[in-house]
C-alpha cells in the first residue's frame, strides 16, 4: 500500500469497531469501571489489557498511536500534549543526572531552552553538534563517552533548513548502542522516513503538518515496543503530559489529507523560494529542494519532497523584516508552521527569541532572516502579497 492510501486507509476503523462506523468515536471518558474488583487488580499490575484512566490509556488516542506507527514503519507510538512535552519525555525517559545528550544546532527555539536552561538544573549535560555535519563532528570532537545517553537532531533545521544526515546519525548510534532521536515536525511522514534509515525514535509536533489547521495542539513519537515502554508506560503516565482524546480525534481527521495538502504546499515552496532567488532584496534563500541548497543531494536521497517550510535573508536585516512583515495582507504574521494557510514570521524576535544574540551567531540565524510555512492558497496571490511587502522595505 502506497503512503497516500496508507494515510487514509491504513487501519481502517469499520474493520476493527464492532459498530462499523468509519470514523472512530472520541471517547472523552476520564475514568473506567472494572466488572470484577479483580480486573481492576489485573489491569495495574499489566496481567490484563485494558482502560483504567485516561491519563494512562484513551482508545481515542490509541487509534492514533496505531495509525502513527503504521505510517512511520514503527513498533509503537505515544501521543503528548504537546510537541515539547513529546521531545521533554523522551529525553527524562532515557536520561538520569549525571548523564549527557548530544544535540544538533541549530534547533527550534522551545527545545533549545529546554536542553539550555531546564536540563542543566536537572543534571543532564547537553553537547552540541552542527546539524550540517551533526556525525562527524561529533567523531571528530570524541563527544560521546559512557554517559550519553541520546542523540537528540532535527531535520530539516528550524529554521535555516540544514540538513542531518540520518543513515549516517543512525550508524554512530548504533555503533555506540546509543538511542538516535529525529525532530521530523518540518517534513511529516509523508516527505522522510527516518526509521527506514536507522533512526530510532521519531518525534512530531502533531500541532503542525499532522493537523494541519491550527486548531489543536500536540505531539508524538514513534520507536520500537521496548523504548515506547520505556517512555510511556514508565515516565508520561508519571509526569501527565498526556494528549486530550479531543485533540487526537482532530489529528486522526486532519491527517487524513496531509498527502493532498502537502503536496500543493511542496509545489507553492518550490515556486516560492525560486522567485525569491530572484529578488535583489534577498541575499540568499533556503529551501532543501533548490538546487542552490549546499545539501541538495543529501536532500533529495532522504526525502521525497522539500516540504512547505523555506526562509530567506533580507539584506537589510531586522528592521526591513519588520517593515516587510506588517506590509502583508494574505500571509499571516505568527508561530507555528504546517497549516493550510501561510504563516510568516521572524525567528531571531520570534520562535528563537530564547537565543542570545551570540547563540544566534553560533547557530547561524540571521537577523534577517525571514520564514514562511507556505500555505495551500494560490501561488500567484502569495507571491503577489510578497511583492507587496518587498515594496515596503
């Protein structure tokens, strides 16, 4: 079965629900009875299977997890309450004090102040590694000792879309029995499959390209039964950052067309980002699928499309961004990145205000740098729009 079908058709709900009924129902229920006080008993020791408390396990979420896995070509999924509270769980899920992660730079701007500012207070160090050259660097460096427990990448990069190569990531890891961990939210299963090159867990902001409209917040992994256990069964169920059953019905129906909506999104990029090679005002553009991208090759052998995600360098920097920002009428000025309609924003100020200045330099985040997640509207019109704000500067 091809990935589109897949996406619509694999687990297929009037297969597996007795009522027959297409669409699987939201169970919204927080508690479940027990027939006998002794399957309650069962059911917390794991002797039975089975709905306790939601916090624990929801059918609603369930679906998902299954639908997840079966898209990513994994053993098992668990679904989070958000894309942070996915990466947050995998890492204390894996890590003790005392233990380190690696990770690749640069990175979204929420995960970059959880390994920066949170994980030191809690003992876990953070050694960081270009995602460009995320493998060899960290050879070449010696970063891994006896106490890394993770590499932790993200690929294509928020938000300057440098590429991780991941057969190679997933060889170091397995070299050194270490778990490999993706970032994929800027590509969905539609456009990489990081389990097919090595990679262990798969991580997502569902709020993103899964949804796909904005309307709901969450995340999810995806990796063998043995780690899924690891981080669900012994760390979210603890810490409580479990999905709503209402937001994993509303990321079950937004998934259903993430193959039709990306792949307008993957031709208006593509568009996009060579009309904007164009311009005099650009000093250079982002996009994994130009062939003016430095990792071009390595993009095209790792994924099936260069997704919606492109950025560009305005040369005149923070102030022009701003003055061409407010000059937009079609594309939206806000976060997020994934959904129908186009979002612009400007990362140094905005998704990656949690760097300093310096960290910005390091990462290689310039201040004017500009990224759009291209939306499903008319090319045309959002290239009409962007002329608009290029007038302004």
């Amino acid at each position: 079965m091809r990935i589109e079908t897949k996406i619509v058709s694999g687990k297929r709900n009037d297969k597996e629900d007795k009522t027959r009924a297409i669409v699987p129902p939201v169970y919204l229920s927080a508690v479940y009875s027990f027939e006998r006080a002794q399957d309650g008993a069962d059911l917390f020791t794991g002797e039975k299977e089975g709905y306790i408390y939601t916090r624990l396990d929801n059918p609603t979420r369930q679906v998902l997890e299954e639908k997840m896995a079966l898209l990513e070509g994994g053993e098992a999924a668990c679904t989070f309450s958000s894309g942070m509270a996915a990466i947050a769980t995998t890492i204390l899920g894996l890590c003790d004090a005392g233990d380190n992660i690696i990770a690749s730079e640069p990175i979204y701007g929420g995960t970059f102040a959880l390994l920066d500012k949170l994980l030191p207070k809690w003992g876990i160090e953070v050694r960081w590694a270009k995602a460009k050259n995320f493998a060899n660097q960290i050879r070449e460096e010696g970063l891994i000792d006896d106490k890394t427990r993770l590499l932790l990448t993200e690929t294509p990069a928020n938000p300057t879309l440098d590429i991780v190569d991941l057969a190679e990531t997933a060889r170091l890891g397995k070299e050194h029995n270490i778990p490999t961990a993706v970032d994929t939210t800027f590509a969905s299963c539609y456009v990489q499959k990081p389990i097919e090159l090595g990679i262990d867990i798969v991580i997502y902001s569902t709020t993103k390209y899964i949804g796909g409209h904005s309307d709901a917040v969450g995340g999810v992994i995806v990796t063998s039964k043995e780690l899924n256990d690891r981080i669900k069964y012994e760390t979210v169920v603890d810490l409580g950052g479990t999905m709503s059953p209402f937001n994993a019905f509303l990321f079950q129906r937004g998934l259903q067309t993430l193959a039709v909506r990306m792949d307008r999104q993957q031709k208006n990029a593509l568009e996009i980002a060579k009309w904007l090679e164009t311009r005099d005002e650009v000093s250079q553009v982002y996009y994994p699928f130009l062939e003016s991208h430095p990792q071009y090759e390595l993009a095209k052998r790792q994924m099936r499309g260069g997704s919606g995600m492109l950025t560009f360098i305005l040369k005149d920097g923070r102030e022009a961004g701003k003055r061409f920002l407010d000059a937009l009428e079609i594309c939206i000025v806000a976060v997020s990145l994934g959904a129908v309609t186009t979002l612009i924003e400007h990362p140094a100020s905005m998704t990656h205000s949690t760097y300093s200045p310096e960290d910005l330099a390091k990462a290689g985040i310039d201040e004017g740098l500009i990224r759009i997640s291209v939306g499903i509207e008319n090319v045309d019109d959002l290239i009409e729009d962007l002329e608009k704000g290029f007038a302004a500067i």
